[in-house]
C-alpha cells in the first residue's frame, strides 16, 4: 500500500490518494477544493481511481468531486448522514465567501462495518459522529484517515451545524483508541501522527480534557 498526501486549497484540507501496488487501484480520499492539482496527482503516480470516499462532506472535502468524478467515473462514497451537508455546499461556500459548483449525487452510502476494497486492500468504515453527522473513519492496514475527527495534538471542532463536542468524544473513544498505539493517523488538516502519540500527548485526551 502506498498513501500520498496533497494538501490543497485556502484551509489546507488533506486529500489522500490510497494505492494498491500491487494493481495500481486507487481511492481518492477527500478531493477538496484544487480538483486540478489532485487530478495531475493522480496522473503523475500513474494510478487507476476505483472510488472516491468522502469522510465528511464539509465544503473543504468536497470542492473537487465534480472534476474528479467526470475524469474518472469512480463512484463517490458518503455517509447519509451527511447528505443534508453535501447538498447544501454552495450555502456552506458561501458562508466562507466562496462559490462552488452543484455536486454530482453521491454514488454509494457508507455504514459502519462496511468493507471497502481497493484492488487487494480492505478497510473498514467506522462511524465517528461530533465533527458532522455523518463523519466516518476508515481504518484498515495499519493505518486511519481520520477526516476531521482527530488531529496531531487536536480535535476537530464542533461549533459548525450538525457539531457535537460531547458525541465527538465518545466517537474518538471509541472508534480510535481502541485500535493499537501503532497505528498512523492521517488527518484532514495537518501532519501524519500515530493513536499512540495522541493518547500520550493530545491535550483533549489527557489531562483536563481526558475521556471518559
């Protein structure tokens, strides 16, 4: 498995590129706001899309589905919780003084317990509600692209609609510290990290801040 990062756009979102190199399948974990860089990303690896993941569908995460999806056809991958959020992206753009283009209906609907394939790799989908209803991890070969549930040494915020600071908690608790210390994190906005360094170090999970 090889994972590429392109961080892109005004928030710095993460897009991730999950590869199997064995097949040179691929998923396109949250395509956000520069459609065009991840596109040529794409092409540079040399890889074939199978599908597009979304871990939530805040207007970072999702600004370049309608470029991507009409370059590739791979099927786009949402939790229905979330639908209401991935509806409404021009409102959400606005908001921030952006303007965004009507998204294509989402292909699939994720649930927790799913197992998602990309040539010979499997991850599954771990439901992890707080940031956005709909907000799903996926956790699989050592690794979890968090979205915006965890990052190094924060949490995501919950003040947006459908933000919950306590449901946030529970998720992190239950859905990610339970998976081995080991395992990297790779997070919407910032640098890789790993659950172990966050139990120890993250202010929300230790200290004042600690769970449960």
């Amino acid at each position: 498995m090889k994972v590429v990062q392109i961080p892109n756009g005004q928030f710095a979102e993460n897009c991730y590129l999950v590869i199997d190199e064995a097949t040179n399948a691929c998923a396109i974990v949250d395509p956000g706001e520069e459609g065009g860089l991840i596109a040529h990303k794409v092409a540079a690896a040399g890889v074939t899309p199978v599908a597009i993941w979304l871990t939530h569908a805040h207007v970072d995460h999702v600004l370049g589905i309608p470029r991507l999806k009409d370059e590739t056809g791979a099927p786009v991958y949402l939790h229905p919780a979330d639908r209401i959020l991935y509806d409404h992206v021009a409102e959400q753009a606005a908001a921030f003084g952006m303007e965004a283009a009507r998204l294509p209906p989402p292909d699939r609907e994720l649930a927790p317990g799913d197992c998602l394939r990309v040539g010979g790799l499997e991850f599954l989908v771990r439901h992890a509600p707080g940031h956005s209803p709909g907000s799903v991890v996926f956790e699989g070969h050592g690794v979890a692209f968090t979205g915006d549930v965890l990052f190094q040494g924060s949490i995501g915020r919950t003040d947006l609609p459908g933000g919950d600071f306590d449901t946030l908690r529970q998720s992190i608790e239950r859905e990610l510290l339970t998976l081995p210390d080991s395992t990297i994190v790779y997070s919407g906005h910032g640098p890789e990290t790993t659950i172990g360094h966050e139990r120890r170090t993250n202010p929300f999970l230790t200290g004042g801040h600690r769970l449960g």
